[in-house]
C-alpha cells in the first residue's frame, strides 16, 4: 500500500521535490492525450468544413455571438481566478484558496448556464440533429452535420467543466482542513492547469464555430 | 508502510515443499506480506497489480481462444453447418474484441511492464501508484461492459467497427460495445502516462538513458504512442456511439456525412496499435537474447532509436488500411511509401538480435526458445507486411486471408511468443519458482508448429482470393482450411500446457534463486520474490545495460537434470 | 479441379500477370531473408550453445558498418518493391477512354449490374472478352467491396459517392465474384459470377437477355416523370439550368467556388439541392431524397450525361 508521511511525501519517492516533478509532468502528458482527444473532433471539424463550407456558414449563423463572447469572458475570468486560487496555495493560504476556488466554480456554472440557455435555443429551433432536425423548413441537409459537431465539441468541453468543478470541491474540502503548505500544493497546481486546458479549448472552440463562418463568401440567394 | 505487515506473515507456510529435507522459512516479499482478499484487490504495489492483470488477461486469452477454436471449427467444412451466420460474425468480432483489446494491447505493458518498469530502472514503485490500481479496476469495468454486450446478444461489427454498417444498419450491441471500448482506452491511457512519469524521473543514481534496459525504451515508446493515439480511438467510438443512439449523421452519407472519415481516425489509432502490441515484444526479445546468449546487445544505440523511429514513423502510415476505401491516388502513394520506411528499423532489430547471437554462449532455456520462435514468425509477418504496403499487391489481397495470416504472424506469432517467452523468464523472478523446463521447451515447439500449421495456409488461401470473415466459401479451398484448423488444435494444445504447468510450478516447482539465470539487470539482483519496496536501499547503476564480462558463461543452475 | 493445392487464382484479365510478378519476386525476396535469417539463428544457436568447456561469450559492442549495411539494404529492397508496387497500381486505377460504363449498386446482401446497353442481371456479370470493362458503382447501404480475384481487382462501393474500377478480361471462362468488405450477416453469400465470353457468344447472350431499356432511355423517361422538365427545359430564363453539354464542365457556384459537374455533383443536387446552388439561380428545388433509388439516380445520370454527347443527340460541351 502506497503511504504518505506528515510532510506529504509519499513513500515511493526520494523527497518532495521529486514527488512534485512527477505530479507536474504526469499533469502535461495527461494535458497531450487530452489535446489528442478533441484534437480527433477537430479533425473532423475541417474535413466537414472543407467539404461543405456554405452549410458551416448556414450553420455558424445561427449561434448566438453575444452569448459566446459572454462565456469566453466568464471563462476567461474564472482562469485569472483558479491562478489567484494557486498563487494563494503556494503560500500556504487556504482561506484565499477557498475563496478563489469557490469563485472559479461560481464562474464555471455561469458559463455552464449560458450554455443551458444557448441550448435551449437549439431546442426551439429544431437544430438537434436527429430525427426531428430541420433547417430553414429543410429536413437533412449538411447543416445538421455542423450542428452535430458543435453540440459534442461543447458538449465534451462542458463535460470537462463538470468534472473541473468536481475536483474544486475536493479542492475547498482540503483547504478547508489547512492542508495546503508552500511545500505541498501540487493538487491546486494541478487542477489550475487542467483548468487553464478547459479554457483554452474554449478559446479554439469560440472562433472556430461562431466566428469563422460569419466571414464567409457573399451569401447565397434566399 | 505502516500498517500493512500482517500478524500471521511469519507463520510458517505449510504450502511450500520441502527441499533437501529442510522447510524453507522464505523471506517477507510481496507475496506474503499479507494476505486477504483486500490487501490485494486494493494493493498499490505494481507488482501485485502485475499479477491481477496476468490473472485477468489469461482469462481473457482463455475467451478469446475459444471463440478462435469455434471459428477454425466452422471454417473445416465450406458451407455454415455449426453456426448460423449471424452467430459466425458476432464469433469473430468478439475474437477480434477480445484480443486486441484486452490481451494484445495491454498484456506486456500491463503485466510484465508493471511488475518490471519499476524494478528495472531501481524505483520502489510506479510514479503514481493508485492510479495504477484505478486502471486495474478501468480495465476491468472495460472487460464486464464487453461481457455484458456479449451476454445481451454479442456484437456483429468486426473489431474495426465500419461505418455506416455499425452506426446504422448493425443489429446488435454495438453501443455497449463502443463504451467498452472507450472505457478501456482510458485504462491504456493511464497505465502509459504512468510509465512516461516514472521512467523520467524515478531512475535510480547513475541509471542514464542509455544505460536503461532495451525493455524499458520500448515500454516508453510504446507509452508514447498510447498517449497520442488512445485519445483519438476513444473519441472516434464515442462518435459512433452517439451516431448510434441519436442518429446525428457524423458519420452517415445521407446527411452528407464520411464513412471513410471514420476508417482514418479509426486506422489513426489502430495502426500505431500494432506497434504498441509489438515494441514491447521487441523490448522482451532484447532482454532474452542477451540473457541467454551472456552477451551484450548487438549495437545498443540503434536498437533504442530503431524502437522510437518505429514509434514516430508510425504514426503516418494508416492510410495503408484504405487502399481500396477511396482515399486519393497521391494519399496513398505517401502511405506506401511511409509503410516501405517502417520496415526497416524493424529488418535492422531481427539483424541486431541475431548479431547478438553470434559468438556468445547461447542457452536454449524456453524463454531463449520462443525468442528463436519469434524471430522466425515475426520475420515472415514482417516480411508479407512488406507485400500489403505495395499498392498494386495490396489491392488483390487487401481483405482477404492474406492479411489475415500477416496480422496473425506479427501479433500472435510476434507478440504472444515474445510475452510467452517473458513470462516464463520472469515466471521465477515474479513467483519464486521455477518452471517445469522441458515441458517447456516442449510447449514452444508445439506452438511454433501449430503456429505456422494454422496460418502458413492462409496465405494461400488469401492469394487465391478468398475473402476474411466469411462464413461460407467456395468448396475448393477446403483442404487449405481443413489444414488450417488442423494447425489451430495442435496450437490451442501448445497455448494450454503453459496454463496448466505454470500454475502447477507455483507449488511444486523448484525454489528460485535471486538470479536462475545468470542475467544482468536490477530485477536479478534482488530476491525472488521481490519485497514490497523492490529493493533494500536505493542501487547506484555503475555500469551499461547488459554488461556481461569478456567469456561469460551459464551456470546453468536452472537446468532440470 | 486440377489436383494438389493450387497457389494462384485463374490468370484471366490483363492485371494478373503483373500482380502474380509482383508477389513472385516479393516470395522470391522472402525466402532469400528467411533462409538467411533462419540459418544464422540456427546455425549460432548450435554453433555457440553453452556446454562444458564451451569459450564463453565474446562481447561486441556493434559494428557500424555492419548496422550500416542492414540499414541500406533493406531500405533500397524496399524502395524498389514500393516503386514496382505503384506502378502496377497505376495500371490498375487508370481506366482507358474507350472503356465500357457498367453500372453496379450493391446492397445488403446482393450485387445489381445494369449493362450499358440496358441489361440487368444480379449476382452475375456478363462481359466480353478483351474490351476494357469500366464499372460506376455506389452502395445503398453500408460498404461493400467488389472482388474478382481471377482478375485481382478490387474495389470498396461506398454509400453515398462512386466508385469506380476496371478490368478486361482475358480468358473465357466463369470467375467468383466476392464481396470483400464486411457487410452484415450474409456477406459471406453476396457473391455472384463474373461470366467472361468471346465477343459473338456476348452478343447472343445479350440479344437473349431480357433486354430492358436502356439507362438513358429510362433516365429521360424518370427525368420527364419526377417534372425535372418543368425547371430544367433547356430554356431562357428556366428555374434550373440547363444541361446540354454541361457535362464534365466546370460549374460556377453562387458562394464563388466552382464544382465539376460529373456523376457525384449530380447526384448530390438531387438528394440536397441546397448544397451546391449554381449562380444565378434560386434555392427552390426540393429535395429528391427518399423518392428515387440509387439505380434511378444513375439512370438519371445517363441521360444528363447524353446530353452532352453529340453521338447520342446532345450537344458538344
């Protein structure tokens, strides 16, 4: 059974700072299958956008650029917040790292809510691929491809949120027993990084299905 | 370790045998540290997690195997009179299931890689040992999922799950099945992230990278490679499992949706997981031609780059599964040319091993057996690989028997005699027993026997065009398949000895020193069994891997007189 | 059946000669390594086994050169099978011009062949003799692959675009006919016959056949049935545009972008117009998705496809 002494130091490894290194490194090869993981959706992302431009314009149009400049903001916001959240850790703040903790989780669930409503909205449009899609009074259609990659790539990306916030949880339950010292933080640095990850797919996310279509060719005739 | 030394540890043990009239009082290891169901479901140590995936996966060849035995059984006579069609497809994509995904992929690295990365490089243990259980347990949850779709009806797909027959037109549980496979991935995952960590940075003082073991530049490619590649296989199932349940048309041409898209992501991983079944099968072979042959290996350099340049280069050559699917001219043109460049650090590995060979003092225990089956089998598997990456060859056999009979050379004929030949070179440094030698020996020449029975005439059959996955076939290619399931019985027979006798060693065997086989490497200069914590303080590496003196020579002490 | 195992399938079109020369020198590379490699691993495993009074192990590093050699040596083996290899796929995946068009729609579990001069015949493929046979072939399902193995073609027929392939045929005879990619529960039964005959036998056979239309005179008659003719009359200011002698052009599409208009782009427009909209012209035709087969499609195609050919009656593009 692995075991961990009063320092933190679990017993397989030398000292804390080998203990921290692996915990870093094991976080950035975890951060590489994750870019593999929606690196396999962009792909088909710019195959279907290479093949059916008109219906990624038709289809990008109909996404609410208000609402996602919104969320990029929150999001934004709440990646300054978990960095606050990990500089209050490295010294050994546990108050401030609850406070900014619980604000990034805040900020994640408004980002979550504005999706909810963003959903909604599809919902009411008919713009759920599957049976009961329909476009501009057309069944089928490419659009209804665009629409099935924009709600498993924010899909996926808000599940990712989901289990963010799930970790910050345990986050707040452990500095709640002060146990974050300048020598041992490595879990709040490391849940600060899977953040940031979240955040920066959003960042890839935003441009690629809401912007990039609105500055397509001159639009076809209606 | 504070609490985990039991309070019945040193009670004698009435299992073991008495030698040379004395009881053996052995010393604590990891195996009678404690016992109970608990201390090992929830164990940290890798090595016990080792031993729960040899378990498992034995059960899984098990599985497999039968279903393989009732394939070559239907395939006696030319017309379907065992099975019903519908009962012969979900037969062999549950084969293809089974064994890929939970024997091929995971059987080196998670067994003897657990057990021996850690061992090799002077840690006490993986970099994250808890993780390590949950991918256990990942594994698992995988192998009951799989279970579960083979209880509620079986899946009819294939193992390569094409669309859009498995999104729309399947009538089975392909769903459950795509979850299975999405769940495990995530297991591999770890299991590699784990060996990426560890090998960066619990070497032991002194242990450099060119001093590691060849085994462990192959369990770390092959990590490499599930890191990059496993993610992708995982969101590709999950795409048809969504397209399954609601029909979302990612990959359904009426919708303006790509079949063929599917087959690249799909090949994406599933090329570069032929190379995570069989690297680490390289790694093993390098460890058992130096230890039996007491020599260095052959140009240890380019062996070490040879198996990360298999790992890189291929990464770029799955479009050789779609030479016929409608990727363009020039796509494949690349692709063949890339799959040509593959070959050869492979040929360079064969070369090298055999270089080592040449004026050693070469031991023919079993293990040393089943690397010569190896190089004999994975050679033709290579080789005939060779023909399937030359476009104009590709396109009359592609999808028949031929790459049937190659993929079998390389994964059975390569992989699972290399992890044969592991496990029983490891068999007393993870048991502390030896086995039976010459049942053995036997066993490796039935398998290398049965092997090539049951897959050399598949290659004919193949050439003669006779289609993979086909429940029925033309009556004039009955003596080739008659041939071939007459080979497959012999080869069942060859893969059961080991399962009987192994387990059998556990207690009758002979009690195995530190180092039965004269070996280098850290795992041989601790006890058999290891303690817990590997090793009783930190080692200093001093010298290169495989570093046996100018005329060496085996002590032979393993030998059954 | 001739006696003993036979290793090579019928030699019966112009590919199989250079396929089987191909694999023969591949086998004839094969062996020399195996024997090379069989015989030094046996030959050291006797040479220098261990025994009593055996001179132990001589340690050698590597040799460069050596690592070199078997560095260069396969790689230029390779280089040359990849070479010869692309050139035999060249020959087979460049149809000449003065190939015959068959059409071929697979579905679960059959294969639907439509002569060009109307005939349809399932599960069986009559062809005459040395005339380059080009097949059109689209799926209605899921993936199938059409394999002749006496001919060593092969090709995947794809749900939702064409593919195609050619052969012809040298050897009179009756070949197998596979499907090569996994389709369902009968994959294994979805085979046919192709029946290779001398060109007067063919057109016997032909004349005997159940002679149906032909795929332009079925296609024209469809085109006047499903009211195409009402957008598409071929006139000033029509809804539609016009196809005579657009076939195989360049067409400027309202987004900027250009598109061939061949049998994909054709067929696309019927099932989702609003795809790819020719400028100048409106959004305004439905969809034809669900009302017409794969095999009408292509019927359709055939008579666009004579418009543009001035032997048929259609005009020069």
């Amino acid at each position: 059974m692995s075991s961990v002494d009063a320092t933190g130091l679990a017993h397989h490894f030398e000292d804390l700072e080998q203990q921290h290194e692996s915990a870093t490194l094991g976080m950035w090869a975890f951060l590489i299958t994750e870019i593999m993981f929606f690196g396999g959706l962009f792909g088909a992302y710019v195959v279907y956008r290479t093949m059916y431009p008109e219906a990624w314009e038709n289809g990008s149009k109909e996404l609410d650029v208000f609402l996602g400049a919104l969320n990029t903001t929150v999001l934004i916001g709440s990646s300054l917040t978990m960095a606050l959240a990990v500089r209050s850790a490295q010294h050994g703040k546990n108050r401030q790292v609850i406070g900014f903790t619980f604000l990034t989780m805040v900020l994640g669930f408004v980002f979550l809510g504005v999706k909810i409503v963003e959903y909604h909205a599809k919902w009411e449009h008919h713009l759920i691929p599957g049976p009961h899609f329909m476009f501009e009074g057309h069944l089928g259609g490419h659009e209804e491809l665009f629409f099935a990659l924009y709600f498993v790539m924010t899909g996926t990306h808000a599940f990712h949120m989901i289990i963010g916030a799930g970790l910050m949880i345990w986050v707040i339950l452990k500095a709640a027993r002060n146990e974050y010292t300048p020598q041992h933080h490595s879990h709040v640095e490391m849940i600060g990084l899977y953040w940031h990850f979240v955040d920066i797919v959003w960042i890839f996310l935003f441009p690629l299905l809401y912007l990039l279509g609105r500055h397509g060719h001159a639009s076809i005739g209606h | 370790m504070s609490s985990t030394v039991a309070p019945h540890a040193a009670a004698p043990r009435p299992d073991l045998p008495a030698t040379d009239g004395h009881a053996v009082e052995p010393r604590e290891n990891y195996l009678n540290v404690d016992y109970g169901w608990k201390s090992w479901l929830l164990s940290t140590d890798h090595k016990r997690i080792a031993v729960m995936y040899l378990i498992t996966i034995m059960f899984m060849i098990l599985v497999g195997g039968s279903f393989a035995i009732l394939l070559r059984l239907e395939l006696a006579t030319p017309a379907g009179d065992l099975l019903q069609s519908e009962t012969y497809n979900k037969i062999f994509t549950m084969h293809g299931v089974v064994m890929v995904f939970f024997f091929l992929i995971p059987g080196i690295p998670a067994v003897l890689g657990n057990f021996l990365v850690p061992i090799m490089i002077g840690a006490k243990d993986l970099a994250f040992p808890k993780i390590n259980l949950l991918s256990y347990y990942i594994f698992l949850a995988g192998i009951t999922l799989t279970l579960i779709a083979v209880a509620m009806g079986g899946v009819d797909t294939g193992w390569t799950f094409y669309t859009p027959y498995s999104s729309t037109y399947a009538n089975s549980q392909v769903a459950l099945a795509a979850i299975a496979v999405f769940v495990t991935g995530f297991s591999s995952i770890l299991t590699g992230l784990n060996f990426i960590v560890t090998v960066h940075k619990m070497r032991a003082p002194g242990m450099t990278w060119f001093r590691l073991p060849l085994f462990i530049w192959a369990q770390y490619a092959t990590s490499l490679i599930i890191m990059l590649g496993t993610p992708v296989i995982a969101i590709t199932v999950a795409l048809v499992g969504l397209e399954r349940l609601f029909h979302i048309g990612i990959f359904d041409p009426t919708y303006g949706g790509d079949p063929v898209l599917f087959q690249h992501m799909f090949w994406f991983y599933s090329h570069p997981a032929v190379y995570i079944m069989i690297l680490p099968a390289m790694g093993v072979m390098s460890e058992l031609v130096t230890a039996f042959s007491k020599k260095r290996v052959f140009g240890y350099h380019i062996m070490a780059f040879s198996t990360l340049a298999i790992a890189v280069i291929g990464f770029f050559v799955w479009g050789h599964h779609l030479f016929v699917s409608g990727q363009s001219t020039y796509a494949g043109v690349m692709f063949s040319v890339i799959t040509m460049l593959v070959a050869v650090p492979s040929a360079i590995k064969v070369f090298n091993w055999v270089s080592t060979m040449y004026r050693g003092d070469v031991w023919l225990t079993t293990p040393m057996c089943f690397a010569i089956a190896f190089l004999g089998l994975f050679t033709v598997g290579g080789l005939t690989g060779i023909f399937l990456g030359a476009m104009g060859f590709d396109i009359h056999v592609h999808d028949t028997y031929f790459v049937v009979a190659h993929f079998h050379y390389v994964m059975v004929g390569g992989m699972v005699t290399a992890f044969f030949g592991g496990i029983h070179f490891w068999w007393p440094k993870m048991f502390g027993r030896m086995y039976p030698e010459n049942m053995g020996r036997i066993s490796a020449a039935i398998i290398f026997i049965g092997f090539n029975l049951t897959f050399f005439p598949q290659f004919i059959l193949g050439y003669m065009g006779m289609p993979r996955r086909y429940h029925f076939y033309p009556e004039e290619w009955q003596v080739l398949n008659v041939l071939s399931t007459a080979g497959a019985t012999l080869l069942g027979t060859g893969y059961l000895l080991p399962m009987i006798y192994l387990p059998w060693s556990l207690k009758f065997g002979k009690v195995a020193s530190k180092n039965p086989w004269g070996a280098k490497g850290l795992e041989w200069q601790i006890d058999s069994p290891p303690t817990t914590f590997n090793f009783d303080k930190v080692p200093i590496v001093t010298e290169e891997a495989y570093a046996y003196p100018e005329g060496s020579r085996h002590q032979r002490e393993a030998e059954v007189v | 059946m001739q006696t003993g195992i036979p290793l090579f399938p019928e030699n019966a079109s112009t590919f199989a000669t250079p396929v089987d020369t191909l694999y023969v020198a591949l086998v004839l590379v094969s062996i020399v390594f195996m024997v090379l490699i069989a015989g030094l691993v046996i030959g050291f495993a006797i040479r220098y086994r261990t025994r009593p009074g055996s001179e132990g192990a001589k340690q050698i590093h590597g040799a460069t050169s050596l690592e070199l050699l078997w560095t260069a040596v396969p790689l230029g083996i390779v280089m040359v099978i990849f070479v010869w290899g692309t050139k035999v796929w060249f020959q087979i995946s460049r149809p000449p011009a003065q190939a015959e068009q068959y059409y071929v729609t697979g579905k679960q579990w059959m294969w639907k062949i439509q002569h060009p001069t109307g005939q349809r015949e399932i599960n069986m493929l009559h062809v005459p003799i040395n005339q380059p046979i080009q097949l059109r072939m689209i799926s209605e399902d899921v993936i199938h692959s059409f394999y002749i193995p006496a001919f060593r073609v092969k090709r995947d027929v794809l749900p939702g675009r064409y593919s195609t392939m050619w052969f012809e045929a040298t050897k009179a005879g009756t070949y197998h006919l596979f499907c090569a990619e996994y389709c369902g529960t009968k994959h294994s039964q979805m085979i046919g016959s192709v029946i290779v005959m001398e060109p007067a036998d063919y057109e016997r056979w032909l004349s005997g056949a159940v002679a149906g239309e032909s795929p332009r005179d079925q296609g024209e008659k469809l085109f006047a049935a499903l009211r195409c003719d009402t957008c598409h009359t071929g006139l000033q200011g029509a809804r539609g545009p016009d196809f005579k002698g657009l076939w195989g052009q360049k067409v400027q599409l309202s987004d900027g972008s250009s598109v061939t208009f061949d049998e994909d782009y054709v067929r696309e427009s019927i099932l989702i117009p609003t795809a790819k909209t020719v400028v100048g012209f409106q959004q305004l035709m439905p969809t034809y998705a669900g009302q017409v087969g794969e095999d009408q499609i292509l019927s359709l195609i055939a008579y666009l496809k004579s418009l543009s050919d001035p032997a048929q009656g259609g005009a020069k593009p």
